[in-house]
C-alpha cells in the first residue's frame, strides 16, 4: 500500500488508493470529518453510521444546490451571450 493516503475521519483511520494527490484526500477527508462532527453535534448522534449517512446527504445537498447554481449561471451567461451576439450583429448591419 505504498501508493495509499493516511486519512482520519470521525475518529477511524482510512487508507485511500486511487492515485489521487495525497493533499487532495487529506482535503476531502478534512471536510468530510468536519461535516460529520458538525451533524453530531447538531443532532447529538453518536452512531457513526448515522452521522455518516447524515453528513452524506448533507453534502449532497450542496453539491445539488451548485449545480443547480451553476445550470442557472450557464443559462443566464448564454441569455447575455445572444444578446452581445444581437448587438454587433446590428453594429455590423448598420456600418455596412
């Protein structure tokens, strides 16, 4: 397991594989276990299971809320695009 990043998460010791950059997964481990701790200690859950499956959904919550975010910015940026496009289009128009 030469190839593997030591991680520690709500109190247990993970080994992770992937070939991921080791910062990167002391990173996601960082958050995962601060999101755990913080739905331990919002619902005052001990069962690790729980707390897991809990700070699983509520990560999941944010990623859907930015990728909800990110289609809206996505459309609003291409809504602004036409609009540019319409403008030299006109521009072109009028100085031919």
């Amino acid at each position: 397991m030469s190839d593997s990043t030591r991680v520690e998460i709500f109190d247990q010791i993970y080994r992770i594989r992937g070939g991921l950059d080791p910062v990167y997964v002391e990173e996601l481990a960082h958050y995962v276990d601060a999101k755990m701790r913080e739905v331990a200690r919002a619902t005052g859950t001990v069962d690790s299971v729980k707390v897991a499956v809990l700070a699983a959904l509520a990560i999941a919550d944010e990623l859907q809320t930015l990728r909800q975010s990110n289609d809206q910015g996505r459309q609003e940026l291409q809504q602004q695009a036409r609009r540019c496009l319409k403008l030299v289009e006109r521009a072109i128009q009028q100085t031919a």
